[in-house]
C-alpha cells in the first residue's frame, strides 16, 4: 500500500484519498461538528471587543476568573444530566482543559513536607497521558507507580477514569489506605457513552467540554470539588500556572452548555430537536455496531463486550458506547498491533502506553464520518 501524508499532521486532516493516512490515535471529537452546523447562529458567541478584560470575574470567589454564568451552566448541566452532585455546597474550579485540573489534583493532594513523593496510581489499561503528566517536572511531590493492582503502600493517588480510557469499562477505587487519596475523572461518564446509573459523589471529580460536546479547541474543563482546602491549593496551582483560564473560551463554553441544556429544557421549535446526547448515543451505536461486524469477519480481532444497564437520564435500558474501542489482535505472529495497523495506513496508540502488552491497542470512535468508513474499510480487508 502507497501511502500519503505526514503522519505527524494528519490528526484532525479529513483523509483526502483512499490510499490516505488514517490517524485515529487521538480522542479528537470531530463527529460533533455535524450536530453543531445544524444549530446555526443559536450556538455562535459574539465577543465585543472592550468586554473580559481583567483577570477578574469575581475577586470575592475562590475561582476568581470564573465567569457566574459558566457556573450556572456547568451546575444545571450536571442537575439535568445526573450525572454528578454539583450543587452549591460543591467548588467550581474551571481549568485549561481537563489536563490542567489533573496536575492541580496532584499538586494539592501531595504533602509538601513529605519524605518521598506521593505515588501515583491507577489501575491498568490506564489513560495513556497520566505517567507523563505526573512526572513532567520531575517534582518532588509525587511520581508515577503504574498499576494500582500492583501497588503495595498506604500512601497513594488513585486515579479512576470511569467509563475508563482505553477500554470502556465501569471502574471503582480498588485501593483503601486511610493515608491514600483518589481522583475521579469522569470525562465520559455522559449519556452518550454509558448509562447513568447515580449521581457521582467523589471529592475531587473531573469533567471536560471536549468530549461533552465536542469543542476540544476550548480547552475548557471543570472539577468539582468538597473539600475548601483542597479547592484552595488547586487554585494556587493554576494561578501560578496561567492566572486563571481564557474568559473568550468560557463566554464559548458558557453559550455551548446553555445550547445542549435547552436542547432538552426549553426547546422552542418541538420540530427542531437538538438534543446533543441523543444525537451522540446514535452516531457511535452506528459505528460501534459496524465495528462489531468488522472485527468479526476479520477473525483477527476482538473488542470488549458490555452488559446494558438501565439509563436514568434516557429512561431506558442502554448499551455502553465507549469514545475509544480497545482492540486486541489474535494473531500469533502480530506482536505488536500498533506497528501492524500502521503498515496497513492506520495510526493508533499502541497498549503498552497503557500499562498493557503490545497485541493491544486504542482506537478513537470520534472521528469524521469520512475518517471512521475509512478506516472501517481498511479494517474489514485484514485477516
């Protein structure tokens, strides 16, 4: 196969012909951008250009650049949805993207006193970013441990993605210290992608816009938080870090969360329905089922199975559809699947970025239209 393109720039590229570099290693939410043309001008934000100047929003709050309408939005997001315990009584920290939140987590839950570096841990497959966000300065607050099953130690940071990136599953804390700590990151834990069983109830949870509704280029995300202390050093990282977050980018999030809320509170037009969970619920129950079909017919390959759990926000009982599909091959003389899948034109992340072996790897389910049949095709001539 003649293959085009840099593969270092093709992450976002629409493939432009059949022998084309298909690049689905990172989680990029193009697959919204259809539902957002179709609101038009409801979802546009428009920025006079004498408005958010200062630092400040309100210098009485803790989040002092936290815009009050981008709290409300967050907040009754999370009350409609259900999907997490956000009242009042919860801090609001907005930071730059979900990544930002996750080294502030870190940062404010490690002693700055201690003998030795809090370690940090999280039960494998893991997000592949996790290890090298923690030990990018080098600090002397924490370090990465790897696996939380293999970890043996009362002092601790558990970090539980549920749904989990790579594999999709419904995770819980697996370690109990009195001394340990845990950070929930429930970037997916959205209609879209899985039931709502509960309203999560962790002290420091993380959320993102970019797989909310696809708006990755805000880089906008939120944690919400119990404990006014812990919220209190968080938010001495991120001011030293960047003073606060882009008031350009919450004006857009604020717009954004207030356009998928009334999508299903206060839609004006009962003909237009422009509910964004169901319009992701239906988009990814399309592909993962022709996946399903793929790895099937190719006899090479399996994905994870998932048992239906009854959704309270749809009011039904649901399939899980992951964002990524965590794909082995069976192979006995492919050892490596991300270097096999590049030789035939697709780029993935490999598993042993993720605590796993080498037969594994992610596959991102967000991409365009064009950017998944591509791939699905390519997919479906292995054997």
């Amino acid at each position: 196969m003649s293959l085009k393109g840099d593969v270092s720039t093709l992450s976002s590229q629409r493939p432009t012909s059949k022998d084309a570099i298909v690049n689905l290693d990172r989680g990029d939410p193009t697959m919204y951008e259809a539902f957002w043309k179709s609101a038009g001008a409801d979802a546009d934000t428009f920025i006079p250009g004498w408005t958010s100047m200062s630092y400040f929003s309100d210098a009485t709050k803790l989040c002092f650049y936290l815009n009050a309408q981008l709290t409300h939005q967050i907040r009754r997001l999370h009350n409609l949805v259900g999907n997490a315990i956000a009242g009042d009584d919860r801090f609001i920290i907005v930071g730059t993207g979900s990544s930002q939140l996750f080294q502030a987590s870190l940062y404010a839950l490690s002693p700055p006193d201690a003998a030795e570096p809090m370690s940090v841990v999280s039960l494998a497959p893991y997000y592949s970013t996790y290890a090298p966000m923690t030990d990018l300065l080098q600090s002397r607050l924490h370090k990465w441990a790897g696996d939380a099953s293999k970890f043996a130690g009362d002092r601790y940071i558990e970090i539980v993605c549920t749904p989990n990136n790579p594999d999709g599953s419904i995770r819980e804390a697996v370690l109990c210290s009195g001394d340990g700590k845990t950070i929930h990151d429930l970037a997916y834990y959205w209609p879209q992608y899985t039931a709502i069983t509960h309203a999560a109830d962790h002290d420091i949870m993380l959320f993102t816009l970019s797989k909310i509704t696809g708006h990755a280029g805000s880089r906008i995300g939120w944690a919400v938080v119990k404990d006014r202390e812990v919220a209190k050093r968080m938010m001495h990282y991120i001011t030293l870090n960047s003073i606060g977050v882009a008031k350009e980018a919450q004006l857009r999030a604020e717009k954004i969360l207030q356009v998928v809320s009334d999508g299903y509170e206060n839609t004006p037009n009962p003909d237009v329905e422009m509910k964004l969970f169901h319009f992701g619920r239906e988009k990814l129950a399309v592909r993962w089922r022709k996946l399903v079909e793929a790895v099937q017919a190719s006899g090479i390959f399996t994905v994870p199975s998932f048992e239906p759990a009854f959704c309270n926000f749809i009011g039904e009982v649901t399939e899980n559809l992951p964002a990524f599909a965590w794909i082995k091959c069976e192979k006995n003389e492919v050892e490596d699947l991300e270097r096999y899948l590049k030789e035939k034109g697709v780029i993935v992340r490999g598993g042993i970025q993720f605590g796993m072996e080498a037969r594994y790897a992610r596959i991102s389910m967000l991409d365009r239209d064009s950017t998944f049949d591509l791939f699905l095709e390519r997919l479906s001539a292995m054997s």
